[in-house]
C-alpha cells in the first residue's frame, strides 16, 4: 500500500531505561511514526473521517513518552504500535524511536530502535478458572495464546478472584483477559480457544458450572471500525451476548485497556465506554488476585 501519514520527530521528556539515574532523571525521546493506510477516500471526500487524526496520535506518543517507565525502549516502541493500530484505517505501522542521550560511554549520534507491526481485528479474550492449579492453568492458557499463529497479545489483565454468578454451588473463580490483534477468522479462533479448553481438561456438563478453564470470545474487532463481526448464530455470538453484565470481564478488561468500549446495540448508540458499563454494575464480587510473578 504506497499511501503513507509520517509523523516525525515527535518529542517529549521521559524516564525510560535500565539505569536508576535513567529513571531518576530522565531524557529526551524522539519518535517517528509511519502509517500505511488508503488515503484514496480521504483526497476525494475531503473529509477528516476518512483519515487518521495525527494530532491525535501525536498526542497518544506524548502520552506513552511521558508516562510509566519501560525499561527498554523496545517496548516502548511496541506500546506505541500498539495504539496507532487501534485506528483501524491503519493497514500497517512503522515506529521509530530515537534515544539520543543514551548513556552508550562513547561518542554516538543517536541510538535508535525500529519496529513494524501489521493491523489485523483487535480481540479480547476472557479467561476464567475455579478448578486443579487455577494459577498454574492461567499462566499456561496466556502461553498458549501468545504462541496461536496469527495472534498477537498486546495486553494481559492482572488477575481477579471472582464469586460465582449463577449455576450450582461451586469454588471462587481466578478471571483475567487478554486483548491482543488476530488474522484467524473469529470461528477459527473460537476453535483454538476451545482446544486450549479442551487441552486443560475442559468439559461442558453442567451449565455455568466449575471448570479448569474457560476461554470466552468476548469481541472480534473494534466496536464501529470495519473489521468488527456481529454475529449471531448457534455457534459463536458476537460480541458475547453476557459480557456487559460479568464484572468480572469488564473489571480485568478496563484494566488493561482503559480506553476499551463494548457493542450493546446497534448502530453508533450502541457502543459504551467500558468505564460505563461498569458504573451500574456491583463490583464487590470481584477482588484483586495473585500477581503473575508470584505464580
């Protein structure tokens, strides 16, 4: 795709690095950004809907330059990726970020770190447990999305303990998500998800009963954008049909993604803000879980 949007030289102060003055005193970050995207609608329609704000990616760089410490700036690279392709016009990401003041002991010009990524349909995956090694099964269903060809996680929750919602008197639950990007088509991914299940024992005999592991679809592509799937049939309901009703998804979701929104019904209208969702929802079954470096 030869159109491209090239945002250069985007700067700001952070405190990214592995050494404590790195972190104590900070330094400057440059990052260039180039988007691979159809701007044909855009030169003929004259209209910003068409296009990808680069004010706003701009300002999403600032954010990430600026906030939390990385101690590579590899991941800060990935992070930034990351949100240029939630923008679903963006076919494809270049980012490069430029560490000029690198505490590299010799004389350099600048050190910089280059990544590109490819857009696919944005997903999110909740995962549930209240059966066997409950951490044990989490950690080991994470390992096995994350290795799914045509899957990239871009994110993991930390972990929840949940009450049980409905079926039979059973243990407390461990919950988490996982968001990430997916070239499988949603029923090729629902059936990864459900061998994984199948692989940690999973069985379905008792409706929302105990299980070793539940791996549920809760959205395939981002709400509005042109790779989201609405479906509904016998086999896979898209997006799920309970999810804005289960703190114990939108809690772990919100989380890791603080800017995640849900379809609840047509049109434009029907998309929500997680944040939202959550606002008229009782929380006090979900608590904080154990750390993943603690399992």
């Amino acid at each position: 795709m030869p159109d491209r949007i090239v945002l250069q030289g985007v700067t700001a102060r952070g405190h990214h690095g592995v050494l404590a003055s790195e972190k104590r005193d900070g330094q400057t970050f440059l990052v260039d950004v180039t988007m691979m995207l159809d701007l044909e609608p855009a030169g003929r329609t004259d209209a910003l809907g068409a296009t990808v704000n680069y004010a706003e990616v701009a300002g999403d760089v600032v954010a990430r330059i600026t906030g939390p410490s990385f101690d590579l700036i590899e991941r800060l690279a990935e992070v930034i990726a990351d949100d240029v392709l939630r923008h679903d016009l963006v076919h494809t990401v270049e980012v490069v970020v430029h560490k000029p003041e690198a505490p590299v002991g010799h004389p350099f010009t600048d050190v910089q770190v280059r990544v590109t990524r490819t857009n696919a349909a944005q997903v999110v995956i909740a995962l549930g447990t209240n059966l066997g090694d409950r951490a044990h099964t989490l950690t080991d269903a994470v390992a096995a999305l994350t290795a799914l060809p045509g899957m990239t996680v871009t994110g993991v929750s930390d972990i929840v303990a949940t009450d049980p919602v409905g079926g039979p008197d059973q243990p407390e639950f461990l919950n988490a998500v996982v968001v990430g990007r997916s070239l499988l088509h949603p029923t090729d991914l629902l059936a990864e998800l459900h061998r994984i299940e199948a692989d940690h024992g999973r069985t379905r005999d008792v409706r929302w009963g105990a299980r070793t592991l539940d791996l549920d679809l809760v959205q395939y592509g981002r709400p509005g954008g042109h790779r989201e799937v609405v479906r509904d049939d016998a086999r896979l309901t898209l997006p799920h049909p309970r999810a804005h009703e289960r703190a114990f998804v939108l809690v772990p979701w919100l989380a890791v993604d603080p800017r995640a929104s849900l379809r609840v019904g047509e049109g434009r209208h029907g998309i929500r803000p997680v944040e939202d969702l959550l606002e008229g929802l009782d929380r006090s079954g979900v608590r904080p879980g154990p750390a993943w470096e603690q399992l």
